[in-house]
C-alpha cells in the first residue's frame, strides 16, 4: 500500500513539475524545475527495483545535463524579466513553431498509445527467469567496474585531471603567476 | 626480479608519475623561482624507457587489458623518444614564447600517458580512454598560445572534428560490445573468428566506424581536413608532437585492433584500407607540392606518409608489420627534427614558417640549413638515410604481399614529394636575395636535441639492421 501511496505521489510531482517547465517565463526556473522532474522519476526508478537507473538518472540528466543547460541559458544571459517583450518574441509564439510542436506531442501520443495497446497483448512477463536482483543491482555493477574494468576505472582519473588542467590553461586571466 | 601483476604499466606510471611531478613543482614554487620541469619529465621518460627494456620478451599482462608485449614495448621507446626530443626542443621555445610552463610539459607527458596506453591496450574500451587523455592534452597544446588567432582557430577546429570522430569511434566500440560481448580484443577475435559475414552485417557498421575513428587520427584522407589548419596554426614544436607521437600511437591502436581482433575480416577491410593509402598518397603529395607555408607542407607530407603506413597494414604479412613499426620510428625522429628546426628559428611575434622566409638560410645559418636538408632528404626517403630503408621496407611488403599497384603509387608519389622537398633544399641553398627575416640565436639544448636526430636518421640509414630485426622480433610475438 505505502508504494501505490508514493507511486502517485512521485507520478503527481513529475507530472506537476514537468507542467510548470513550460509555463514558465523564466528560462532559470525551467531548469530548476526540470531537475526536480528528472528526481522525481529517479524515484519512479527506485521503485521499480532499479536503482542502478535511478543513480544513472541523477547522475547523467539532474547532474550533467542540466549543468550544460544552465550554462548555456546564463551564456545567452536568457533570464530577463521584461515579461511583454518576452511574450512578444518568444519562439512558441511563431504559428509555425506552434504547430510544428503540436504535431510532435500528437506524434508522442499516438506512440504512447501504441506501445501501451501492445504491452496489453504482449503476455510473457517482463521479469522473466532472471530476477530484479541481478539486473540491475548496484553490487553486480560495483564488482564488474572494480574488477573487469578497473584499469579503465583508474585510467578515467587521468583522464578528467587532463580536462581540468587543460581547462585551466585556456580560461586563467594573463599574469595570474609571474 | 620483482614480478607483480602491476609489471605491464610502470611505464606509463613512470610518464605519469613525472607530469603529476612536474605540475606539484610548478604549483608549489615561489614567484620568481625556476624549476627544473623539463628534466623531470625526461627523467620519467627515462624511467619508461628501462622499464619498457625491463620487460622485453616477458609479455606481462596487468588487469588483464594492459599487455606490454613487445609491440607495445618498441611503440612505447619510440614515444619516448618523441616526448624526450619534443622536450628538448621545447625548452627554448617555452621561455620565448612565455608559454605556462608547467602546463605545457604535463600536458606533453600525459598525452604520452594516453598514447602509451594506446599502444598497449588489449581493450577497446581502453583505447578509447587513452585517445581522448591523448586527444585533450593535444587540443589543448594546440591552443596554448591564446594571444595567436591562428592558434586559437587550430585548436577550436581540431576540438570539435576531434570530439566528432571520437564520437564515431565509440559508437563503433558500442556495436562491437553488442555483437561480441566484450571490449576485450583477444576474445572479439575468437567471437569473430567463428563469425562469417553473412551471418551479421552488423560487424561490417563496427568495423566502418572504428575505421573512421582510427582514420581520423592518421589523417587518412577523406578525413585529413583539419589536419593542415592544425598543423599550422598549432605552435611549430606542438605540430611536430602531434604529427609523429599522435600518429604512431593511432598507428599501433589502428594496426593491433584490425590484425588481431579484425583479422578474421581482413577479406572486407582490406580493399576499404587500401583505397584509402591510395588516396591518401596521392592527396598529401600533390596538394604538398602547391604549399608556400613550411608547416602547412609538412602537414601534406604528413598526410602522405600515413598513406605509406597503410600500405604496410593493408600488406599485413611479416615483413609488413615489422616495416609499420621500423616506419614510425623513422618518420618520428625525422618528422620531429623537421620542426624543431622550424620551431628553433620562430620568434615570438613571427612564426618564420613562409618557404619564402628560408631563402638563403645556408648563410646566415649554415649548421641549420645543413641539420635541415638530411631531414627534408630523409622524409623525401633518399639514401642514405632512414626514410630510405623505411619505404624501401614497406614497399617491399607491398610487393611481396602481391599488392603491385599500391607500391608503384607508393614509388611514383614519392618520387613527386623529393620535388617538394628538394624545393626547400634549393631556397636554402640557392637563393641569393638577402635574408629578409631576422632569425634568433639558436639555444644549446635545441641544438644537442637536433644534432641527436640527425645522427639516429644516419645511423639508422647505414645500419638499420638491429632496428629492422627488433621491430621484426617485436611483431612476431603477436599477430
């Protein structure tokens, strides 16, 4: 009973939040409010005995993309307030865009629909001889990264100290160090 | 001796070891005080060296994906060889340009890191690891000197191609992780081995698009296209790094994924490779040929001699491989002394890298025009030098190898690229304008570092016996 309760209440606040990102006028609170989406089906995930989706979801969506996003929104210096000329020129309100977007929505239901008629008929269970545990489990993962793949594991280290210091070098400010 | 599972990559964690050295003695000197960053970096380069000669005919395995058999061993001298000349002919150019200093030379040792990973990796999965820590050491050389344009336009477009085909390569390593199971490639090869072809396309996407990955890094054309705004617009000793240690790092990456875990397909890739070496061949000598910029024309020739490379790959008998590994060796010493000679003669505001600039360069600077003219004879591939016994080896393989054509395109563009060559050779020598540009005293380290290759091009070219017989030995033991 207490995971039908939090199924809805997580279903409810993703489907909440994902309403307000495009209802927003501010592109900063679009972006916070798609996080808290993104954590909301992170936990969606967690309930369907995924928890490996669940951290790859925080991860790579909340964690890295978002951080691209908003990025790119303060690079475009997007977040100004003036609310009549951003109505005015802002791109949905081109019919053409409009449209173009309605059709995609429309598409995106006719695809829902479709995968959802043909779950209906489909009659194998998804779990089938292989168990939840050993899909998806955090262990299994843990053990395959730090022994088949340790070198790999390690050598990324490497690898991200690079990028940093190679970033460093393109974006310090001149006569920082004499 | 001490044996240990760790045996396979002391020698990259000696190279690592030195950059994470030199960027602690950068970070924690006071203002104004000097360290010695470049010798430490030798020193960890030394170190690989011994090691790598440590471990030669042993075949040690660590974590099961690093093999430092003698391939990965001879490949990994030679990128010594390369990170120590680069070094040397770095030290003057760094303080000329006011180039970060520490920076610079941790980011030269780790991208060896990378390519030595490269080189002896048994994993596609590592390999990829190893050409992005590579590849983003490299962009960022590309661009290190923020105040040029041309430099800043350079690294920008090798960037983005850059990450492209990376893109392409893992999408390539996805597809054969689908198909096979594994990254692993001693085990791809025995899932491929009792593959045939018609029984999944899909083995033909993975190998197109690894093929992509790997050709992009060799500049093989179709895919040469950043290759000559790089080559230019980078530092001139950063162009010589990239136009030898990334290339054989690629090379040996390119050569064991396809004649081991490939190799059971060879009957498709080949005749995709070898039209690839045709054009490559011939694209790099006759665009070479128009060039009037020094390093845009070296970039050319760079793009030829990859072609010549993969005509040893595509002739992948004995004598070919061991010709792959005795040419990169050759083309590296060669191809870095090249631009260390142009990187020498650079100042801070003028790049002195026009053809035009090396008019009459015998009198104003005789032992360099001299150190040059070996060099330019040695990639043009005339005796007596290395570059000769190099093609001569690999068009050999050709020909025994049954592949005729491939070895008169090789001889024919050859022979065309001597004009090129012989071209620089005529200004130096020739021409009696007077100097028009005002070339800087020449530094001592610089100097050794260049008197050093030209005697390793000589040597090899009277000599190259042991040398052929080592890159022989290094290839048996595998493929």
């Amino acid at each position: 009973m207490p995971e039908t309760l939090i199924f809805y209440l997580l279903s409810g606040l993703a489907i909440l939040t994902s309403a307000l990102v495009i209802g927003q006028r501010n592109p900063m609170y679009s972006v916070m409010l798609l996080i808290a989406s993104f954590g909301a089906l992170a936990g969606l995930y967690v309930t369907l005995d995924a928890p490996f989706v669940a951290v790859a979801q925080i991860i790579i969506y909340a964690g890295a993309i978002m951080v691209l996003f908003l990025f790119v929104v303060m690079l475009l210096n997007a977040p100004h307030e003036d609310g009549a000329e951003w109505d005015r020129a802002h791109p949905l309100r081109q019919p053409g865009v409009g449209r173009f977007g309605a059709l995609l929505a429309l598409l995106l239901v006719v695809q829902l629909a479709w995968a959802l008629l043909r779950t209906g008929s489909v009659d194998v269970p998804v779990t089938g001889a292989v168990d939840a545990e050993t899909i998806s489990s955090v262990r299994l993962v843990g053990r395959t990264l730090f022994t088949d793949y340790v070198f790999a594991f390690e050598a990324t280290s490497i690898l991200i100290l690079v990028a940093m210091v190679g970033a460093v070098v393109l974006a310090h400010r001149e006569g920082d160090r004499g | 001796m001490f044996h240990s599972s760790f045996d396979a990559v002391v020698p990259m964690l000696c190279v690592a070891l030195a950059a994470l050295a030199v960027m602690g003695a950068e970070a924690f000197r006071s203002r104004g005080e000097t360290m010695p960053v470049g010798g430490l970096g030798i020193v960890g380069l030394i170190g690989a060296a011994v090691s790598s000669a440590l471990l030669w005919n042993r075949n040690a395995i660590s974590f099961g994906v690093i093999v430092a058999d003698n391939f990965a061993l001879f490949v990994t001298i030679t990128l010594v060889i390369v990170g120590i000349l680069t070094i040397m002919f770095s030290s003057p150019v760094v303080k000329r340009d006011g180039l970060p200093k520490g920076d610079f030379y941790a980011l030269i040792l780790f991208s060896i890191v990378g390519m030595m990973m490269m080189a002896s990796a048994n994993d596609l999965l590592v390999i990829f690891i190893g050409l992005e820590i590579m590849s983003i050491a490299v962009y960022v050389l590309t661009g290190i000197r923020r105040d040029d344009p041309r430099a800043t336009e350079a690294a920008f477009k090798y960037f983005l191609l850059g990450a492209f085909s990376s893109a392409f390569f893992l999408y390539g390593i996805a597809f054969t992780y689908g198909l096979a199971g594994t990254t692993r490639l001693d085990r791809i090869g025995a899932f491929l081995a009792a593959q045939s072809m018609s029984d999944n396309r899909l083995i033909l996407v993975a190998l197109g698009l690894l093929l992509v990955g790997f050709a992009f890094k060799i500049s093989a054309v179709p895919f040469h296209m950043w290759t000559p705004d790089a080559y230019e617009g980078a530092p001139a000793i950063v162009t010589g790094f990239m136009s030898t240690g990334v290339k054989a790092a690629a090379f040996a990456a390119f050569a064991r994924v396809f004649l081991s875990a490939f190799e059971p397909f060879s009957g498709e890739w080949a005749p995709i490779v070898w039209w690839i070496a045709v054009a490559t061949m011939i694209l790099g000598t006759v665009v070479g040929v128009a060039q009037s910029n020094l390093k845009r024309m070296l970039a050319y020739s760079s793009i030829a001699h990859g072609g010549y490379l993969l005509v040893g790959l595509v002739a992948a008998n004995q004598v070919g491989k061991a010709a792959i590994l005795f040419y990169l060796l050759a083309y590296a010493v060669t191809n870095l002394a090249a631009f260390g000679v142009i990187a020498l003669l650079g100042t801070k505001n003028a790049a002195n890298d026009e053809l035009r600039d090396y008019a009459g360069l015998w009198h104003s600077r005789p032992a360099l025009a001299g150190l040059m003219t070996v060099c330019l004879l040695s990639l043009g591939g005339l005796p007596p030098t290395v570059g000769f016994i190099g093609k001569w080896y690999i068009f050999s393989a050709a020909v025994g190898a049954g592949y005729y054509g491939l070895a008169i395109i090789g001889v024919l563009t050859s022979v065309i690229s001597v004009f090129f060559y012989l071209r620089v050779v005529v200004m130096m020598y020739m021409s009696d304008q007077p100097a028009t540009v005002v070339f800087p005293p020449v530094s001592t380290v610089g100097m050794a570092a260049l008197v050093a290759s030209i005697v390793v091009i000589l040597a090899l070219g009277i000599l190259p016996t042991p040398v052929l017989n080592l890159a022989a030995e290094s290839i048996a033991t595998i493929f």
